[in-house]
C-alpha cells in the first residue's frame, strides 16, 4: 500500500469507530500510559483531539497528567507556516476550537520547544519500526525535529501496528513508544 493508501484506510478504521468505543479504548490507552515508565519527566505536550475525526480522546490522559502535577503543554496550529507553538495549560486557559475542529489555547505563556521532555503524538497509522503517518502536513514532523534529542515521543493508536514497514524520509522522526488500547511497543 502506497502511503495515500493507508492513510485513507486508516481514516476510514476510524469513522467506523463507535462513541462507546472511542471512549473505552482511549480509557484503555490511558491506562497502558500508566503502566510506563514515563513519568518521572516535568513538560509534557499533549495533542488536544478532533472528535470529527475520531482520534484517541487525551481528556482521560490530560487528567492523569494534572493528577500527577505535570507541566501540561498544548499547542496552536498555524496552517500557514505548517507550524505548531506551544503554551501551557493552566486554569487560565481559554480553549477554542480552530475551523479545523482542533481545541486550542487562544494566548498564554509560550514554552519554549527544547523545555519539552514527552511529546504524546497523534497517529494515523504506525509500523514495527515506530515509523508514523499523520495527515500529512508535515506538522508534527516539523515539531519532532525541533525536540531535544532526548524527548521522548510517544504515539497513542486505537490499531495495533501495519504489518509493512514504511520507507522513512529524511524529515521523519521515528516514535520512541506507541500505546494501542492491548499493549504498547517500544521501538
Ligand atoms: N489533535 C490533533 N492536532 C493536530 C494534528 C493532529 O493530527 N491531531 N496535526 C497533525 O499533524 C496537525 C493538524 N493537522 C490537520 C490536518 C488536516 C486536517 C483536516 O481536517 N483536513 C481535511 C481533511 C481531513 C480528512 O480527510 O479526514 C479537512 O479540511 O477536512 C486537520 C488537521 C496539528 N494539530
Ligand atoms: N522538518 C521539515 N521541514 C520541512 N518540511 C517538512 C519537514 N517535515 C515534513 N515536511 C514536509 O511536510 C509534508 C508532509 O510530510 P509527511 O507526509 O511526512 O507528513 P505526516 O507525517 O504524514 O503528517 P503530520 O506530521 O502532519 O502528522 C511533506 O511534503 C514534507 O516534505
């Protein structure tokens, strides 16, 4: 399958997902996080989802992180530059969504890329070599290059992973850990 292809598919595995579906295994998906050794880090980035496209819901993930006192970062799509940025979430946060159905803060106080120690990546299909595919904007191939190094990027995916690598460009970073609702993978 060409990389179109899957994308597709995947979207389409997607929109036959039920509501009570989506919310139980994103449950599930926040309770494999748990089981990680993930947390010892302070900035975390968290994607905030597009229910119209049936993503895993990171409410659940968003309140282990405020359980557990972390430094809880969100960002802002710029569709123009194909760029993110960044800001953290506290009460103060006024959240919109985009014309794209994606929540966002509306201002703050801005946090700095190399500040972030876990990045939770959205997905639409992955491989056994933590290859992603997104929608295909670039945006989080972007974000990932400007990581630190040690970043730890972590894909969340209501399906378990293709079963043919994808050939990587040059701008792609690979995942360090995907979690499915069953299990998770560390590449
Ligand atoms: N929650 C979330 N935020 C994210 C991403 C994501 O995948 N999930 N992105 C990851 O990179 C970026 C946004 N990328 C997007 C790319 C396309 C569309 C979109 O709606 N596109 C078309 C058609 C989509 C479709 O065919 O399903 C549209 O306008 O309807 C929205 C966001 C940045 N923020
Ligand atoms: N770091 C980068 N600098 C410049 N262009 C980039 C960079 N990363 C990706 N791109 C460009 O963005 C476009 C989309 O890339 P790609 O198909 O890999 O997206 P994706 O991983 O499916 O989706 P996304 O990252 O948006 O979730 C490509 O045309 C690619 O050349």
């Amino acid at each position: 399958m060409t990389k179109a292809e899957i994308r597709n598919l995947y979207k389409q595995k997607r929109q036959h997902l039920s509501a009570l579906q989506i919310e139980e295994n994103s449950i599930a998906i926040a309770n494999q996080a748990l089981q990680l050794d993930i947390w010892q880090h302070t900035y975390y980035h968290l994607f905030l989802s597009m229910a119209r496209h049936k993503e895993v819901d990171t409410s659940m993930l968003l309140h282990v992180l405020q359980g557990k006192d972390k430094q809880v970062v969100v960002s802002k799509t710029h569709f123009k530059t194909h760029s993110l940025s960044h800001f953290l979430l506290t009460d103060a946060t006024i959240i919109k969504e985009n014309s794209f159905g994606i929540p966002e803060p509306q201002d703050g106080l801005e946090v700095p890329v190399h500040k972030i120690d876990v990045v939770f990546v959205p997905l639409l299909a992955f491989d056994q070599n933590g290859h992603r595919i997104g929608y295909g904007q670039g945006f989080y191939d972007r974000f990932l290059n400007e990581c630190r190094n040690d970043t730890l990027k972590v894909g969340l995916s209501f399906f378990e992973p293709l079963d043919q690598a994808l050939q990587p460009q040059t701008h792609d970073v690979a995942l360090d850990v995907v979690i499915t609702p069953e299990q998770h993978y560390w590449f």
